[in-house]
C-alpha cells in the first residue's frame, strides 16, 4: 500500500510517501514553503493589476501582501471563493479595498494568480522526475481548520467542534474525515474539491493539521511505550496539547503561542493532567479554550513537536522531542499515515 501524506504547516509542507513494503524511515520525504509564503512572493514580484482564482487556503501573509500590492496602486480582484481566505464575511473583504467578481474573462490584461493549500500538478511533475510513480493507494492531507459559522467567531466555533467530538475519549485517529467532513470546515472542502478537479478518483482522508501531529506524536518510539502522558504541539501560531490515557485523548488545551511562557505553560499542563483545567481560564487568557474529561493517573513524559517547541526547555517538564519514523518534521505526516490505517 503506498500513502502520499500532506501536512500544511504556517512555515512548511511536510510530505512524506510512504510504501508499506518499506519501513517508515525509508519513506521519501520533503520539506518545502507552505503556499502561502510562495504566494505572497509572487504577489511582491508582480508589477501589474492582479486576478485571484482557485480555492480558499491558508492566509499568512498573502493578505499583507496584497494590501501593499494595492499600496502601489494596483487592482485586486478575487472570485467569491479564494476571498474567503482573506475573511469568510465577503462584505469585510470588500471593505479593504479588494473587489469580488467571478467573471475571470473581464480581466485578461491581469496577472493571474492560483490559490490553494495543494498542487497536486506540481507535486506529481516533481516526483515523475525522479522517475517515482504518482500512484497511491491512499491520500492525506492536513490543514489547520477553523471552521466557520456566521453567527460565531473563529476562535469559539473552533473550540465547540473539538468539544464535541471529544465528548468521549477517543483515539486521535478519529479526527481524520473522509466521507463524513463536515460542510463548516471550508478549507478542508477546497483541498477535497482541488483533488477532485486533478481528476484524483481517491477520496481523500483530510484532518487538522494539530490533531494529525497529535496523532503522530503518540506513534513516536518514546510515546509507544508510555500509557499516561501529554502531548504538546507548540506551532508558530498556536499551542495544542492533549492529556493521553490507555492510548485515548482525556483532555485538550489550545492557546495563542505567543501568549504563552514556560512558566504559564507548564502550570497549564499540570492542570490538564490533573482534570481541573477549565475552560474559561484558557479563553479569559486570550487563547482557545480547554475540555478535559479525565485526570490522567500521572505524567509519565511530555512528548513535544512543532516549530516553537523550545519554549518546552524553559519549563521544569520532563520532555522529550517527537520523531516518529526518526525524523521531528514528519510527526504530522505519520499521523495521517496511522490515521489511514487505523481506518
């Protein structure tokens, strides 16, 4: 069985092949800039009117990028659907400036610009120049999701969807959708819907790119021999972490990185551990929330990923780096390869 894993990050995209035939650490890997960052560069070098086409993706700079584009006194123009990367609420892209209009033909003088979390066009010309077949028998992709709801913010209608799936403790396997994605996760839709438009017949396996690390992470070498631990994803915008018991989540806790310090991230960590972090001390510091069913029975070791995951080294936790399948990159690409199997 041969699974293409895609995880789109803030700073990269970790993709790793893997052949069930092989061992996990002869999977081919790469590590590449997330599209935004090679986006917002093509934005910079562009000295012309631009029209925005293709799908809803992970922002980053790209808004920033466009705002100073029109600071030079170019045209933006966006279809009704990449805007949405920009702001869910059409009417706020609007306001800064951005026009909408899905008649591409109305603009042939503009540069063209293509948006989405994948290119899966790119990717198989790369991989067929190494002569390797672009042919899988599984495909997963992870991106962070807020999910959108028009009478709920982000940040709160996020954290209720994580709420209620984990009303029981599960398996971090079980936040991988294929057949059941929910409509809300819009960009999880744009990354099935830009497969479908390459002609993939595979539905593909889609999952938040936090929960595919957490998933990872439980499979590092260290992980599998723990029963009682806490895995942390400490991102460049957000901080994931998840209280694991008899390999099932018990509790989870997400803040704003830049919020938190070693000092403030470790007091959280105990309290999550011990079942009596609550949700509203989370959400009143500005980050996401908390959920906790159980205490675990005691932290035998904090398993940490991510690309801020020094901030662990000013904390007094016994920790230890994730590196399922011997690399740090690939924890969320191996949790989306276990989740595939695991299904």
């Amino acid at each position: 069985m041969r699974i293409l894993a895609i995880d789109v990050g803030t700073g990269t995209q970790d993709i790793m092949i893997y052949d069930t035939e092989k061992e996990l650490e002869n999977s081919i890997k790469l590590v590449l800039p997330s599209p935004h960052l090679y986006i917002s560069q093509q934005i910079r070098e562009i000295e012309n009117d631009i029209y925005f086409t293709g799908e809803i993706m992970g922002g980053g700079k790209i808004k920033k990028s466009i705002l100073e584009h029109m600071d030079k006194g170019y045209e933006v123009v966006m279809n009704s659907t990449c805007a949405k990367t920009i702001r869910d609420n059409l009417d706020q892209v609007k306001s800064i400036g951005i026009k909408i209009d899905d008649n591409m033909e109305k603009y042939a003088d503009y540069s063209k610009i293509i948006m989405g979390d994948i290119n899966i066009t790119k990717l198989s010309e790369f991989l067929l120049g190494y002569d390797l077949e672009f042919d899988f028998d599984g495909i997963a992709i992870a991106v962070q999701d807020h999910g959108y709801n028009e009478n709920m913010g982000d940040r709160d209608f996020r954290f209720e969807k994580i709420r209620q799936k984990i009303s029981q403790p599960i398996s971090p396997l079980e936040f991988g959708f294929k057949e059941d994605l929910p409509e809300y996760y819009t960009r999880m839709q744009a990354v099935r819907r830009i497969l479908e438009n390459e002609g993939i017949e595979e539905t593909p396996l889609v999952m938040d790119t936090k929960f595919a690390s957490i998933a990872g992470m439980c499979f590092d070498e260290i992980a599998e021999k723990l029963n009682s631990f806490i895995v942390i994803d400490i991102g460049n915008g957000h901080t994931t972490a998840a209280s694991i018991e008899d390999g099932k989540i018990q509790g989870v806790f997400e803040h704003h990185t830049s919020s938190l310090t070693g000092e403030s991230l470790e007091r959280y960590m105990k309290r999550l551990a011990e079942g009596v972090i609550t949700n509203e001390e989370v959400y009143n510091d500005h980050g996401h929330g908390a959920h906790v069913l159980n205490p675990i029975s005691k932290i035998e070791k904090v398993i940490v990923s991510g690309p801020k995951r020094e901030l662990i080294e000013k904390t007094n936790l016994d920790w230890h780096h994730a590196a399922p399948g011997g690399d740090v990159m690939m924890t969320g690409t191996v949790g989306l390869i276990k989740t595939i199997q695991g299904r």
